[in-house]
C-alpha cells in the first residue's frame, strides 16, 4: 500500500507566557491555524497532516519560550475531539502533552515537508536537525510576518536585531518556499535578499482575517471594573503593545490637540501588555493632568473582552511606524468600527484600504484624523476572508510538494 507523505506544522510556540494563555499576533496565527487543521484535513486525503507542537529542545531556537502541558490540555479539552484528531497523533494518551529530546527528534524524521511558524533561528535549527538524523525534507516552508528589526533597528531592542540579523533571516535562503502575512512583507524580504545577495525562495502572501468566533479558551468576560468606566462612554481605541514602534508619544499629543475642540468628551483607551520604553510614555501621561483624565489603560484582555472593547469605540487608531500586517485593523474593519492609519508599510492591506488616512510623523495631521474619525459612521463589515480561509489558502500553498531538497539544497 502506497504511504502517504506527511507534513508537519510547526505549532510549538501558543504563548507569551509560561503560566498563562496569552497572546499577540504570532500565537494568534500559529492557534488559529491549529484549531481550524482538524476542519480541513479531509479535504487533503492524500496526504498526512500533523501538528508539531515541541521542536528539538536542545536546538538553539531563540525566540520560542515553549508552550507549557496545560495550554495543550485546555485545547484539547475546548475543542472535545480525540486527541489523534486534533494534532494527526494521540500527544495525550502516547505523549501525555510532552515529549522528550529523542521522541521529538523521531517525530521529526517521520515528516516529509515541515513548516515553520515562529521566529527561531532558523539556520541554527535547520543546520541542527541535518547533522542530528540526516533527515532530507522534500520541502522546508515558513510564515514571515516581518523583518521589521533589520530595516527599522532603532524599533527594536539589541537582542531582537542581533537575532533577526545573525539567525532568523539568513536561514530563509535554505527554505524552499516563504509566506508572507501581507504583500508589502513579501516585497520585503524579497528586496532584502536580492540586496544581501542571498538566495531567495518561492514568495508568495495570504492576507490575515478580521476577528474570529474561536476565541480562547475558558469563560471570558470584560473585567466589572472596566465596563462600568466604559458604559456610555465616547471613546477611541488602540491595541497593541505600548512601545516605540507603535508612534503612541505622537498619537497622545494629537490627542491633547483635538481634546481642546472636543465637546463630546472622548476618552483613549489602551488595550495591550506593557512593550520596551514604555515608562516614558507613562511618566508623559503622568505629567500631563489633560491627558491623565482622559485617557485609560486596561492591559492584556482576552479576545472576548477585546472584541467588546473595539465594538462599544467610536473607531480604531493604529499609526503604527511600521507593521507587517496589522492584526487590529483587520479586527476592527470586520467588526464595522471605522479605523485611522497611515499610509505606511502594510496597514493600508490591513483595512482594506478604507478608513481615516493621516501622516504618522504629523500631530496636528493625526489630530485632524480623531475629529474625523468621531464622525466617521460604522458600517458592515467588509472581511468575508476567515481563519478557516487563511488556514486553507495555506495548506494549499504548502500541498502538493515533490521539488526541491528541503535543508540539503546546494547550488
């Protein structure tokens, strides 16, 4: 009987946390994907799909803090399917949600394509599993969500450059195929192989969908506290880690500017974990009384909590220096709530190229941009593209595979 080729996506990194199931736009895509494989795998019976979800632990990955046993225990309780069904093996009953060195470097040598999610040094880790079982992939694939900290260093902290430049990006010339999350990321890296006169893989680029009903796991509520500062409130929204990048000490001046005209008392409210150099941003807010009264942090919220948020807005403000998609533009677009952004990077992609347009360098520009989006209407949303799309659109990318060598390419 004919063995079916198998594949393996890699799903090894669920969190951003060891104790809890917290997630930014990288985990969301890598469980988004898990959750909606189980849906799909009829429609490819040709093939062998499973789920990665451990790489070699003692491969120098940097940049996966590992999914603890009780992520994958709560997914597999969320989704109610047999353990083989959700991940292509029985990682409860066989594996009890671990494995071991040698039983994932088995696991591994049983694939014939594998594809990557995360942001590992990817040619450490290639190299690392050539020499460790002489295993020859017909196809070696990753998502590439962006490169901002090679073309923008001065977003990013030391170690993150040191990795993306010394680790990340030169594995890709030993891929076979790279999928972008936005068209301009794809431009991207193309431009920064060709220039670095590295070898460049097949490119190609799935657009990420709006907000999903799979949301996580366990019964989320908005916090009391926060619902009763947001009832009846006018009031815009931003999500996302509080950090450079983000353009936030620009964002709260135009605020402060368009607050001296406000008659209809809007608020600011931050949903998002603290990022690096933040404390600046605080201790700006905290000097400024205007600004202190109007505007709220509420941190890290669960998607539930989180979609409510961006539903009672009277729009979404992502001004961000640089994005490779733009997760919460997308959110907020499906969800009918008018946006404000740039025209930089990918966040036209994100919106679909409809909402508030402003010059992210220019306060009085971005505070013309909050009158205008206080007045902007909500309309229906404008996503018809869904994770269990993304999800199908990928595998098709990666399915069928039979050219090229995988980690052995030469020439």
């Amino acid at each position: 009987m004919h063995k079916k080729k198998r594949l393996l996506i890699d799903v090894s990194n669920l969190t951003i946390s060891l104790t809890e199931f917290k997630r930014t736009g990288i985990q969301e895509v890598i469980y988004q994907v898990l959750i909606n494989i189980p849906k799909l795998r009829d429609r490819f019976p040709e093939y062998e799909i499973w789920l990665a979800p451990f790489l070699p632990n003692r491969a120098p990955l940097n940049g996966s803090p590992g999914t603890p046993a009780f992520i994958f225990e709560e997914i597999e309780d969320s989704l109610r399917l047999p353990s083989r069904d959700i991940w292509g093996f029985d990682l409860k009953g066989d594996h009890k949600f671990e494995m071991s060195h040698e039983v994932i470097l088995d696991f591994l040598s049983g694939g014939d394509a594998i594809h990557f999610q995360n942001l590992y040094s990817m040619k450490a880790l290639l190299n690392y599993m050539r020499s460790e079982y002489f295993k020859t992939y017909e196809r070696t694939s990753c998502t590439a969500y962006d490169i901002t900290p090679i073309l923008y260093p001065e977003y990013a902290v030391e170690g993150v450059i040191n990795m993306f430049k010394n680790h990340y990006v030169p594995g890709f010339e030993m891929l076979d195929q790279i999928i972008s999350i936005s068209r301009h990321t794809m431009i991207d890296v193309h431009d920064f192989l060709l220039k670095s006169n590295m070898k460049i893989p097949k490119l190609s680029y799935i657009h990420l969908p709006g907000y999903s009903t799979n949301t996580t796991l366990g019964n989320q509520v908005t916090p009391p506290d926060l619902a009763a500062q947001l009832k009846d409130l006018n009031y815009f929204v931003v999500i996302g880690s509080l950090e450079p990048r983000k353009n936030i000490a620009i964002l709260i001046k135009a605020f402060q500017i368009f607050k001296e005209t406000d008659r209809d008392n809007f608020k600011l409210v931050f949903v998002g974990k603290s990022g690096w150099k933040a404390n600046s941003i605080y201790a700006a807010i905290e000097e400024n009384p205007l600004a202190k009264e109007n505007i709220l942090f509420t941190g890290y919220l669960e998607d539930r909590p989180m979609l409510e948020v961006v539903k009672g807005s009277k729009g979404l403000c992502m001004i961000s220096c640089y994005e490779g998609f733009g997760i919460p533009l997308a959110m907020a677009a499906s969800l009918g709530a008018p946006v404000m952004t740039n025209l930089g990077s990918s966040l036209p992609e994100a919106c679909q190229y409809q909402g508030v347009f402003v010059d992210s360098h220019d306060e009085w520009s971005i505070a013309s941009g909050f009158r205008s989006l206080s007045k902007a209407r909500r309309h229906s949303s404008r996503f018809e593209f869904s994770w269990p799309d993304y999800t199908e659109h990928l595998l098709n990318k990666l399915l069928p595979f039979s050219d090229g060598n995988g980690i052995h390419r030469e020439g």
